[in-house]
C-alpha cells in the first residue's frame, strides 16, 4: 500500500511539474505578446500623429488651392470683360473724317 501511495505522489508530482512548466511558458509568451502590442502600440500612435501632420499640409494645400481657383475666376471675368469691350471696339462704325484740300 506504501508503494502505491508513493506512486501516485509521484504521478501527481510529475503532473505538477509539467502543469507549472506549461504555465511559466504561457507567462513567457504573455510577456513577450505584451512587449509586442505595446511597440504596435507605440507605432500605430506614431503614424496616427504622421497622419494628423498630413492632414493638417492637405487641409493647407486646398486652402492655397481655393484661393488660386479665386483668383483664376478674377481673371477669366476680367478677361472676358476685355473681351467684351473688344468685341464691342470692333463692332462700332467707323467715322470718315472728310478731306480738305489745300
């Protein structure tokens, strides 16, 4: 009966042993999950801000782009004002202006 009982503590010992060695290198893993996640972490923050920066030069750029459009619209009135002017320059009779004789 002695040696039974010393058989099973030791199964169970061995059992135990095995259980503590599976949880210490789930613990490792866990650890080294997290250092992971963490560096994700600290890139994903890092494009976050890059990506702010962009948006921010893109929010800039259309901006400049708006009012280079203006200034375009300025021009074409102004240019299709002359036009017109032009148009209407050329349209006028001509006056004939008489000859004297000396």
């Amino acid at each position: 009966m002695g040696k039974k009982k010393l058989i099973v503590i030791g199964i169970g010992l061995v059992i135990l042993i095995i259980a503590v060695g599976i949880a210490y290198q789930n613990y490792e893993y866990v650890k080294q999950a997290r250092k992971q996640v963490d560096t994700l972490n600290a890139t994903i923050q890092q494009k976050d801000m890059k990506i702010m920066e962009l948006n921010k030069e893109i929010k800039a750029k259309q901006d400049e782009l708006s009012g280079v459009r203006a200034e375009l619209d300025n021009i074409k009135k102004v240019l299709d004002d002359v036009k017109t002017q032009i148009n209407k320059a050329t349209e006028q009779p001509t006056i004939q202006v008489p000859q004297t004789v000396n």
